[in-house]
C-alpha cells in the first residue's frame, strides 16, 4: 500500500490575471487530499475507484495521469485507489491540483525511480526530454528513458517537481489549454509561491514553466516567499454555491474578446500583485490585507463574483484585514486575512456561510506511507 497527500491551496493575488501573464500568488492551506493506492493483483485495465470499477471518463484527472505514469500493459498491475478528502470540490480551493499531485507522487513511489550517471532514466521534470502535456500514445510508457541505473524507493524517489510539472499537465488538459501552475506548484511545495513573467530578484526561484495556451505561448516563473511569522490567519468562508475553473477561464477570455479594454483590468490586478508580494516580505499585513480587497473589486468588474460570495465578503470585512473570492469565482469560496479568526468565522457563519481557518505555512505533498513498493517497475536494471 502507498499513501500520498496534498494541500489545498488559495490563491492571495492575482486568479484570472495570471492566466495572461500577470503574476499570481498562493499559499497551500492545511486542509489536504489523501489518496491510498494498492495492486489487486492482476494486469491490464482492473482498476478500482472506492471500490467501484474506475471509469476513466468520469475521473479525467487521475486517468491522465495514470496513461502519464502507469501505462496500461501485461506487466503493470492494476490498482484500487482510495480518495479521502478535506478540501471542497469546485470551490476554488485546488482541490483537483491537490488530487492530482498527491496522485502522482503514490504513482511515482509505487513504481520507483531509476537513475544513472546521466540522471533519471525515467520521470518527467524541467530537464527530462519526455514532454508530459500532450496526450502520450496508448499503451506507451513516456516517462521511461532508458534502462539501466540504480532504484530509488520511497520517500527518494518522489520529486515535488515532477508532482507539481505533471499537476499542471492535467489541469492544462481540463481547461483547454488556459491553466497556470499556480495550483499545481503551490500545493506540490507548500508555504507561500509567487508566479510572475521574470525571475525576481531577491527571491527563491524554482523553475520555469510555459504552455501553449488559445491566446499564444504562456511563460511562468516559480518563486517562493518567505513570509514572515504573525499571528495572521487565512479563514475561508465557503458559499456552498459550485463552479466550474474552465468555464469561467473562458468566461473571462470571451470578454475580454469582447471587450479588449477590459485587459486594463488584468493589468491592474498583475500591480496590485506586485505590491502585494512587496509587503508579504516585509511582513505588512494591514498592506496585505487592503490589496487582497482592491484585488476582490477588480474580480468583481471581469464579472467572476457572485451575489453568495458577496454576501461572506461583507459579513467578513469588519473584523478583518482584506477580503477577497479566491479561485476562479462564480461561487465557491471566499478568504479573509485576519487576527480574530473566531469573530471572522462567526460572521462568515451568520451570513450562511461555512468556515474553517489555515495557517499561512502548510507543507506541500507528502508521501505518508509506502509499505510494500514498489509494485512495479520497467526495464531491467540492477537492484
């Protein structure tokens, strides 16, 4: 048995925005998926979902990644997968990203890892030559590069690179071709992470990252910020009113199409970011806190709000440092910056919402358990 788990995440600055270049950011949250993989011991397409026959249309996410990782042959066991999750669906908290990754890291630990003098000779990263976005071939094995090498078992063989590269894939492949790695990258490494069009000094930069999106090529920088200790909490305030990601993207891209002067708005979103990312560092929280709400009322002008997040937006306000709708809209869930955690959940509560807090620093993915791996794996190697 193999066990992963992943964060959720929230976004702080810059949903829509970062779709067309702008920069973003957003901190993983301690509400996190659980996903527990095992082999039934039998080859070919046997897979079990809960215990219930999994069907590959209905569960898009783990099916890419499973044609990604574990290509259905002969020789690679099927498996039954078990999902626990704390984090609401479509409520614009990163609950597929979170699934996604957490996936892929059970896949990877359940299959290992080799590597040589020359690297991996198999997995998907920045430097592989296997490109995880399109579509692989059926019954191919992309990820596999050569055969030789020495294995790399459990915790070692997980890379929260390659988690948060194949995370973004996925979610790349559920919204045509117009994700970010916003939610991938942030629930794969945890804490806080900025993705901006350069690399800024001054700052942790991870990799880069580009899609060919409708629009034209996207390019992203990773960063991570370090945010400096405060009693500050995140409470998020759920509507209990659900969305779809990919059709408000499109939503926005029809406007804006539309609507060409409605890309000033998306620009003002990518300053008001960037102002936020200055104060995140010097630890400015009241600073924080008033771009979060300038950042919600330009979301409400792209038309992404709803009358249900306005609702917990101001019952949230006046016990609060900023306030904002995090994710892509349209239902879903609000977040609030503030020192009085349980007077902000009331509020959000009277207002008939429902809520829950988070620290500003959670972990990213996790193997929890990897009794028994690998189940598999390909090309003959030395032990």
């Amino acid at each position: 048995m193999v066990v992963a788990s992943a964060p959720g995440k929230c976004i702080l600055f810059g949903e829509h925005a970062v779709v067309y270049g702008q920069p973003a950011v957003a901190i993983a949250i301690d509400q996190r998926v659980q996903i527990e993989i095992q082999p039934t011991g039998k080859p070919g397409d046997v897979w079990k979902l809960d215990g219930m026959k999994f069907l590959p249309e209905k569960h898009p996410h783990l099916e890419g990644l499973r044609a990604r990782i574990w290509h259905l042959s002969e020789e690679t066991p099927s498996l039954s997968i078990k999902i626990n999750s704390k984090i609401p669906s479509s409520a614009g908290l990163g609950s597929s990203a979170a699934l996604s990754v957490a996936f892929t890291a059970a896949l990877r630990a359940a299959r290992g890892r080799r590597v040589d003098e020359n690297g991996w000779c198999e997995g998907f990263s920045s430097e592989t030559k296997t490109n995880p976005y399109p579509r692989p071939t059926k019954g191919k094995d992309p990820g596999f590069e050569r055969n030789g090498g020495k294995r790399l078992l459990g915790q070692s063989s997980v890379d929260e690179d390659e988690c948060a590269i194949m995370g973004h894939a996925i979610e790349a492949e559920a919204q045509q071709g117009r994700a970010s790695p916003i939610d991938s990258s942030t629930v794969s490494h945890g804490g806080c992470i900025l993705l901006s069009n350069d690399v800024k000094a001054g700052l942790d930069w991870k990799y880069s990252r580009s899609l060919e999106t409708p629009e034209g090529i996207r390019n992203w920088e990773i960063h991570e910020i370090v945010i400096p200790t405060d009693d500050v909490w995140l409470v998020i305030g759920n509507t209990g009113c659900y969305s779809s990601t990919s059709e408000l993207v499109s939503q926005v891209a029809d406007l804006i199409e539309a609507e060409p002067q409605k890309m000033q708005v998306i620009e003002t979103i990518g300053a008001i970011t960037r102002r936020g990312v200055s104060a995140l560092i010097k630890g400015d929280m009241e600073k924080v806190g008033r771009c979060m709400t300038e950042n919600h009322l330009l979301l409400r002008n792209l038309g992404v709000s709803s009358p249900e997040l306005e609702n917990l937006v101001r019952a949230a306000a006046h016990s609060s440092l900023g306030v904002k709708l995090t994710g892509a809209g349209g239902g879903g869930c609000m977040i609030a910056l503030t020192r009085n955690p349980k007077e902000t959940g009331e509020a959000i509560e009277l207002a008939g919402g429902y809520s829950f807090k988070t620290s500003l620093n959670a972990i990213g993915v996790r193997l929890d358990s990897d009794q028994g791996a690998p189940f598999w794996t390909p090309g003959v190697a030395d032990s």
